[in-house]
C-alpha cells in the first residue's frame, strides 16, 4: 500500500498536537485552572476523529 507523505506528516502533527494537550492539561490541572483543563480537553477529543479520518482517507487512496 503506497501512502502518501501529506497524509503521514499530517497524522505525525495530529500525534504531536495530541501530545502538547494532554502535557497542557496535566499542567494546568496541577495549578488547579479547571476551565482550561476542559478546553484542552475538549481539542484533544476534537483530534482524535480527525485523525481516523485522515487515516481512513490514506488507507482507501492506496493500492494492493
């Protein structure tokens, strides 16, 4: 299956932004900032079906 390099270097960011929030939420979860605990939390779960999606769309465009 031949993947594109678009579609890795965007899951790759997706990884990686999902890295930076969960650090961000443990952070401000430690000082005690609830509401932006939430908000970090709420981007993390937004990432999460987009990266499915992204890898969906890479899994179909290839050949056997």
């Amino acid at each position: 299956m031949k993947r594109s390099y678009l579609g890795v270097i965007i899951l790759c960011l997706i990884l990686a932004m999902n890295i930076v929030f969960t650090q961000l939420i443990v952070h401000q979860y430690y000082h005690e900032n609830y509401q932006n605990v939430l908000i970090y939390m709420g981007i993390n779960i937004i990432l999460f079906p987009i990266a499915i999606l992204v890898y969906k769309k890479e899994k179909n465009k290839g050949g056997s």
